[in-house]
C-alpha cells in the first residue's frame, strides 16, 4: 500500500475514533432509582465541575423553574419563569411537568459556583431523558434567561461598582425592591432584588427589624398629598411603596380623604373662602392651582355654601 494511502488511512480511523468517543461522552448515563450516580462529583459524563451531580426520581413540580428530585428541591440555574398570577405561570408549569414527569429519572448537575444554594434550594441545571430541561424551557419562550443565581456561577457576574451602588442605596434606607428598581432606571444595571439582598449580606450591612428609615419627610409628602396627589403617584414619584407613604402622611397628621373623593380634603371651606372670597380669586385660578376641573372648583363652593359671584348659566 502506497504511503499516502496508509496515512489517509490512519487519519480517518483517528477521525472516526474520536467522533465514537465525543458522541458517547454527551450521552447521559442512567443509573438506578433514587441512587446516586455511584461516580464522584462531577465524573458524570452529562455533568460539569465538581459538584454534586445525581439521579434520582421527580417527586414535585413545583413552578416552572422549581421542582422536587428525590428529596431535593431544585431551583433551576440561569432561567426563570412567571410566578402564580402572571401571565404564563400556568403554561411554563405544564412545560416543566411535561418535560420531566413526575415519577420519572433525572439528573441533576449542581452548579459549582452556587453549591449553597438558594433559601433551601439547590441551583442546578436538570437533565430528563437526555433532555436539558433549562434549555428547553429559554428555547420555548417559556423562561428568561437571569443571572441572579448565578453571579458566583456560569455566567459573568456584575461589576464591583454595581455592586457597591447597590449596597449605598441600600444603606441610604431604600429597600432591596426599590434599590433593584431605581437601578433598573438608570440603566447602569438591572439586578435582581434577591441578588442585591445577597450583596448587602455579604458586605455586612444588611438591616435587623425595619431597619434604617428612608429619608423622606412626612410634611412633604403631606404638602403633595394635600395639593391632590394620589398616593401611588407619590409612591412612584419616591421609588418606595405605598405603606411608606401612608405611615408619612400619618407622621405628619394629614387628614386622609376618602377613597372616592380626591379634593375634598384640598378644596375646604376656609381655604376656599380665604382664595374665592377673601383674596377675589376666580374659580378658574383655583382650579389649575390644584389641578381640578373648574367644574369641581364650584361643586366645592356649593357644598361648603359660599354664594357664587357670578350665577353659572344652565343649559
């Protein structure tokens, strides 16, 4: 046989061995229920890393990206999906349940950059019948990809500025919620609350109680309310939520107005009588300084019986 030939020969034999062993090394290796994959960490051929890898039986779904192997809840790593009551809570549920029925064999490939876990749950990624189930659940449009539990993980974490900014804002008083949000705004970052709670705890500074209040006075947010702001509008306007508000507007002694009557509390009858009367204001003036209709200028007048200066014409 010529030289070249053997060559050729030899290279396709090598070509095609390597192939066999590339091939046999994705295949996920089964072993018996409710057993340990019976390798150390991370020799499973389905698994990478170092940490825990096993199969055992699906017991519970729990959500779309939670569900129970053995006795092990799993909290899968890189995806998530609606929470109960929005839009597609049901739907990525089902996907998961179908995907990985319970009572049937999965394997579980812990994540070695989170091997502790998240409030009980194991971070991983679960494989069923060969299936990658977290990859399914992003290619299906049924998950988002995040990275809140991952940041220690596979894929890159934020930066050490990000990660301070949070941590200030934090200790300014505002709540992991509000710290998430108002750095969604910026657009310097868009963490996770649960992620900047994990950073506060890391660096020492996480709150005991009701911790730290936000700086944020009650006479203003009253001046606000008394001008007829909402009290989401002013919520939303301070990046806090409603109960900071209303425990402000209480501080400072506002008289809360009923729920249906937005001016009543703004347009009384000594303010109105010390504007209309006293100072010759017209309704008109009254009405854009409080940001009413003049029609609710004059139901006020006439509610607290102050005599119009000029009869509005009926119809």
């Amino acid at each position: 046989m010529p030289t070249g030939t053997a060559v050729a020969v030899v290279v396709v034999l090598a070509a095609v061995l390597t192939a066999t062993v590339l091939v046999y090394s994705y295949l996920p290796r089964s072993s018996p229920s409710g057993t340990s994959s019976g390798n150390p960490p991370g020799s499973n051929p389905q698994c990478k890393g170092t940490a825990a890898c096993f199969t055992d039986t699906v017991t519970y779904i729990v959500d779309g990206d939670t569900l129970d192997v053995g006795s092990t809840r799993i909290r899968l790593a890189l995806v998530n999906t609606p929470e109960v009551g929005e839009p597609g809570y049901t739907e990525a549920k089902q996907f998961t349940a179908q995907t990985c029925p319970v009572g049937s064999q999965a394997l579980v490939d812990e994540d070695d950059g989170q091997t502790g876990g998240s409030y009980g749950r194991m971070i991983a990624v679960v494989y069923c019948g060969g299936i990658n189930l977290n990859a399914v659940l992003l290619s299906s449009g049924q998950a988002v990809l995040v990275t809140y539990y991952c940041s220690g993980g596979r894929m890159p974490g934020y930066s050490l500025n990000v990660k301070l900014r949070a941590v200030r804002l934090y200790q300014a008083g505002l709540s992991c919620r509000a710290v998430a949000g108002r750095m969604k705004i910026e657009e310097a970052a868009s963490p996770h609350f649960a992620t900047v709670l994990r950073w506060v705890r890391k660096a020492g500074k996480g709150r005991t109680g009701h911790g730290r209040r936000f700086p944020l006075s009650g006479e203003i947010v009253r001046a606000l309310y008394d001008r007829g702001m909402g009290v989401g509008e002013i919520a939303q306007r301070f990046h806090v939520g409603t109960t900071t508000i209303y425990k402000r507007l209480g501080e400072a002694g506002a008289k809360m107005r009923p729920s249906r009557i937005r001016y009543g509390h703004v347009l009384t009858e000594r303010r109105l009588r010390s504007l209309y009367v006293a100072k010759n204001s017209r309704a008109q003036d009254i009405a854009a300084r409080f940001g009413c209709d003049v029609g609710t200028v004059y139901n006020w007048l006439k509610r607290n019986g102050i005599a119009l200066k000029r009869p509005r014409r009926t119809p």
